[in-house]
C-alpha cells in the first residue's frame, strides 16, 4: 500500500490568513508516532505560521501556538481537525 490522501482543505480568509490542512494514511507509521496517518496542518499570516500540527519524522505528534511547540496527542484525524481548528479560533480571537 502507498500514501494514500485522506484529507486536503487550503482557504484563505478575509485578513488574509492562510488555513491549510493535509493528511495521509501510510502503510507504517512515522518515526515518532504510533498511528498510520503522517499530517500537516498551518494556519498563518504573512509567511508566519500562527498554529501549526505535525507529526516530523523522528519529532513524532507536536503542535505550534505562537512560536512554542509543545507534544500532541493524537488520536484520530477528526480529532485532530477539531483540536487544529479549536486552537486556529482561540488564536484569531486574541488579535
């Protein structure tokens, strides 16, 4: 089995902020992470990512809040999304 694509989803909002969300399904988990599913999610401004989740070869599941990076625990890409777009939300809020 290859990579296969389950989610895509990139927008821009009317500030100008990017949301971009991308997850595949792997035959073999990343190194790091204990799932089959190998994700990027990134929501910024300006080149500057804002918030940001990923699961980096060797880093394993982590999360971006302004400019800190702390471990994400990750459970299904539904999860995920919620979790992403609750933190994207919490953020534009605090501009």
């Amino acid at each position: 089995m290859k990579a296969a694509l389950v989610f895509r989803l990139k927008y821009r909002l009317d500030d100008g902020a990017i949301v971009e969300m991308v997850i595949w399904r792997l035959p073999q988990p990343v190194i790091g992470s204990g799932h089959g599913f190998k994700y990027r999610l990134y929501f910024g401004k300006d080149g500057k990512r804002i918030v940001g989740y990923d699961n980096e070869r060797g880093k394993g599941d982590h999360r971006h809040l302004r400019g800190r990076e702390s471990a994400y625990r990750f459970t299904s890409p539904d999860r995920l999304i919620a979790d992403f777009l609750a933190d994207v939300e919490n953020a534009r809020s605090k501009r």
